[in-house]
C-alpha cells in the first residue's frame, strides 16, 4: 500500500471518500498506544468525530461519506499530540449530486421510521429486509470469484441484506484454519493486535456489496468471544469495524448468539452450572459493547444483536433499533411454528414499538431438511404478522461447504456436519428465489402500512392450529392471505367494507404465476367464500381495491 497521503478533491453523495496518514513516530504497539480521529465539519454545521484505523506500519486512514451537498472540512486530532503526521492534519471535501444508479447511494443509508415499524433510507423511501447468511464469507473458503458470483445472484433473486461476521465466526473455536481468509485471522491468539491485512481483504468484499446495492450487516463477533477476547479487546476490535466500515450505508449487529453458554458448545466443556451467571454477565457485556459503538459511530447506523427477544440480550433494549429474532428452528419441527407465530405477536405488541425480523431461520436443506416449502412459510407466517422483512440462509452457503473442501467434521462431534450440500450447489436451492417472489409481490402495495388482521379471515390460525390462514393489509386497499394448506379451505373473507370494490387472484409462491379470481362479491354481511386455489399446496389470496394506486418501483 502507499505510504503517503491521498487527497481527494470531492466525491459523490454517500459514496465513500478516504485519506491516508503516515504517522511521524515510531511506536511499539501503534494499534494500541494510540488513537486518532478527524472532526468534519458539513455545510450545515453539523460536525462529525470519525475513528481512523491502523493500516499497518505507520499508516493511517480515514473514510468519510456525507449525503450533503457542499464543502465539508476536517482537521485529524491524535491522542499524541506531539505527532505532527497524525495530528492537527486538515483537508476538505467537495460533495456533489450522485449521479448513478445504486439504490443505496441514490436513497441513502438505512434508519428507523418515525413509526418504529420498519426501516427506511435517508431520503424517506421504504426499505425492505430480504437477507441472507452469508456468515463465514470473509474466510478463505468462498474464494473472490465465488463471493462474486453469489452477489450476482442474490442481486438477481431479490436480496437486499447480507448478514457478515467480520471473522471471529460460529461453529468453530478461536483460530481454527478454516476461519482464516487469505491473509490470516482478523487478531493474534492473545487479542492484543489486529492484523489489517486481514481486514484489508475484507474491504474488498464489504465494498462489493456496497457496489451491487446489498446492505452489509456486520456481524462484530460470534457471542462467545466477548469471553476470549475481553471487553477491552472487543470495544477495539469495534472502533475499528466503525473505522473501516462506518462510512457504508450498513447495519451493526454486535454479537450472534450473543448470551450463547459455554455448555451449549462442547469444545469449551462442560458448563451447566455457570450457565445463568455467564447469561447474566454477557448480558451487561455486550450493554457496554452497545454502548460503546453508540458513542463511536458518527453515522449512528441502525443496531441488532442476535438473535431472541433483545430483552434477552442486553440489559438496556433501548440501544437497539432491530429486534432480530429466531424463526423455525434449524432441522425444522412442527412445533416450531407456534414458538415463532406467538413471538412475532408479542413483538408486534411490544411498546415501544421496534422493527422486528427473523435474523436466522431454519438453514433450507439443513439436515436433509427445511426445503423450500418450509421457507415459503417462514416467510409468510412472519410478514403477515408485522415483520418488516425475513432475513433467508441456504445451510450450504452459511458453513461454506465447497466442492472442493467440504466444512468437514463439525465441533459438535466427530465426523458430523449439518450436511454436506456445497454452496454452488446450495445457493441455487428453490427457496431463495420463492422469498425474492415474496418480497416482489409484497412491493406492488404499501407493504410498509401492513398490519395483522387474523379475523379477516374464517378459519383463521390460533394457539389450536397454526397451519390455518394467516392475513394482513391496508383496510379499504389491499387484502393479503396466505394458506399454509391450501387442502384446508378458506371458508371465508370477512368484514369486507361497504362501498369499497375489490378484484382478486391466487398468486403461486413457488412460481409467481398468478390466477385470477375476479371481482369480490360479499353479501350483506361483507363476508365472502372465494373459490378454491387451483393445486393442492400453499397459495396467496390476493385483493386489490380498484383504487388501488400502483406504487412506482423508482421512488
């Protein structure tokens, strides 16, 4: 890498900027004996204190990224002040009009909306989460090209969300190879010094999502690692995820599995009696580590952790703007659906209110399980009850098993895996393009207005039986109903309003082929008995009021 600074003159709205500085001293422990950071001032006058990060040697960087138009100045401020390559240095940017085509530099970087219920861009326009796992791509083992062609593809399917563990990963203990990516391991075994070759690998990857319009949802760690690394060593390790990445329109996630117990991973051993002491002190941990990127995020990007009810993961749930939840269980049993149908309710009816989706799923094929049957109806069942999105995981892609060096025996084991399916088979699995038809569907109308209305529909699901109708929708405009089992009927539409016209059609999940069904005809009651779907299998009932307005896919 170069050792001297870069200047640039101006860059496009919220696209990414970056200088470079070469310190003046020499230190031991550059990463650890200083910190240095750059206060922007915009055109507004709002100011910024934006974290550089070590580059190596004695190379520093910052980058920068504003949607406001104008000069935007800054000066570098060094906790060594008496280093006159990193501190006091001044620069300016030029921001201009973006002139492409990317959704996320064209809208701009995610929020909350003012009503909590779902997310947004900068500018207002409505974002919906259709995400994947792609939990150990930043390892050696999904190669550039590949992680090229699985962007190409889920651009294609629909995605809009890639969730990313930025290296300390599930499923495998501390160093284990086949966490590595091709420059080694994100830090040293004793958690004292990052290696930024690591990270510099990484950028490419972040970026390239970036480029094709995914939003990275960056993982900082697996949760067990707060245990390993310590709190100090983790606040670092986010000061420079903020660093590196802070700059992208993005979501922080802190940890996976964030209160997991020892005890639940056997190659820590056995720890059944510490399980409620360590849930309660990672639970303060991860608080502070909350806290901690508050504070250091200058952009404040949206916030999750993974993956329960956040009342379960943290102390303090209102530093969290993302409730991430778990959906059908890995393996898939019936019972499942009724755990995550009464989640999503009680989610739904939490005050204060916050966006709440399935984060991890049951992994499609894990097991020889969960197919795209199974992944329709995690979708549906958790849409129709409030989610603002569904994040998807094909089991191949999230372990990045490969045709040429398969995950090999899992920890949980000798000799077994989840399954041994590789990606480039995994990834062309049915069930990730039956979510993107979900989401394509969803987009014709104000998904982002949606709200259950279970008694629209007879029978309707309940505690006696989750597998009946599910429905949601705008009143007066439009009418979506799923069936799990088209082969149990759909009695009836209910309380259908007076003066309101409403066409109809069956829509395939599987295929999108649509049927239509015509004009809705209630009787006095303002209930109506709709015709049978077409096949034996899940179906959507669609109703549309004729003054329906088309939303404009562009806005």
């Amino acid at each position: 890498m170069e050792d001297m600074p870069s200047r640039p003159e101006r860059s496009e709205q919220n696209c990414v900027a970056e200088w470079s500085f070469s310190s003046k001293k020499e230190y031991a422990d550059p990463f650890g004996e200083v910190e240095v950071s750059a206060v922007f001032d915009d055109p507004d006058g709002e100011e910024k204190t934006v974290p550089l990060f070590w580059a190596s040697g004695s190379l520093w960087r910052v980058r920068y990224a504003s949607d406001r138009l104008g000069e935007h100045r800054f000066q570098t401020v060094c906790s060594d002040e008496s280093n006159e390559g990193l501190h006091g240095q001044e620069g300016s940017l030029e921001v201009v009009p973006y002139s492409g085509h990317n959704p996320l530099l064209k809208h701009g970087p995610l929020r909350i909306s003012n009503d909590r219920r779902y997310l947004e861009h900068a500018d207002g326009k409505p974002f919906f989460w259709l995400g994947d796992t792609w939990w150990m791509s930043l390892c050696k083992r999904l190669s550039w090209e590949g992680f090229k062609m699985l962007t190409k593809d889920r651009v294609k399917k629909g995605f809009t969300v890639i969730q990313i563990v930025s290296g300390l990963y599930p499923d495998m203990p501390p160093f284990d190879p086949r966490g590595a990516n091709e420059a080694g391991f994100p830090w040293d075994e004793s958690y004292t010094q990052i290696n930024p070759a690591y990270f510099d690998m990484a950028d490419r990857r972040i970026d390239w999502l970036v480029q094709n319009g995914l939003v990275p949802c960056i993982v900082g760690s697996w949760g067990f690692f707060i245990e390993f690394a310590g709190e100090q060593a983790m606040k670092k390790h986010w000061r420079n995820l903020v660093a590196r990445y802070g700059a992208y329109p993005l979501v922080w996630c802190i940890a996976g599995e964030a209160t997991m117990p020892y005890y639940l991973t056997p190659f820590f051993g056995s720890q059944d009696e510490k399980a409620k002491e360590y849930v309660a002190r990672t639970r303060t941990r991860w608080t502070t580590i909350a806290r901690f990127i508050r504070s250091t995020d200058p952009y404040h990007h949206p916030m999750t952790i993974h993956a329960a009810p956040v009342s379960h993961l943290v102390d303090d749930p209102s530093l969290i703007d993302i409730e991430m939840l778990g959906g059908l269980s890995h393996g898939y049993d019936p019972e499942a659906l009724s755990r995550t149908v009464d989640t999503f309710v009680e989610s739904n009816l939490r005050r204060p209110r916050m966006p709440f989706l399935v984060g991890e799923g049951c992994y499609e094929g894990i097991s020889g399980a969960c197919w795209e049957n199974i992944q329709r109806l995690a979708f549906w069942t958790s849409i129709l009850n409030g989610a603002c999105g569904h994040t998807y995981g094909a089991n191949g892609i999230w372990q990045l098993n490969s045709q040429t060096e398969p995950y090999g025996p899992s920890p949980y084991g000798p000799s077994r895996s989840h399954d041994i399916i590789p990606w480039e088979e995994a990834y062309q699995l049915p069930g990730s393009k039956q979510v993107g038809l979900g989401r394509d569907l969803l987009e014709r109308y104000q998904w982002w207005k949606f709200e259950p209305y279970p008694e629209w529909v007879e029978p309707r699901w309940s505690k006696e039986d989750y597998y009946k109708p599910y429905a949601a929708g705008i009143p007066e405009e439009v009418r979506i109903v799923y069936l799990p089992q088209s082969w149990s009927s759909l009695q009836k539409v209910k309380g259908i309003e007076g003066g309101v016209t409403y066409h109809a059609f069956y829509y395939d999940p599987r295929n999108g082929r649509e049927y239509d069904v015509g004009t809705v005809v209630p009787d006095e009651k303002g209930e109506w008995q709709p015709p049978v779907p077409p096949i034996f299998q899940d179906f959507i009932l669609v109703m549309e009021a004729r003054s329906q307005t088309p939303i404009d896919p562009q806005r």
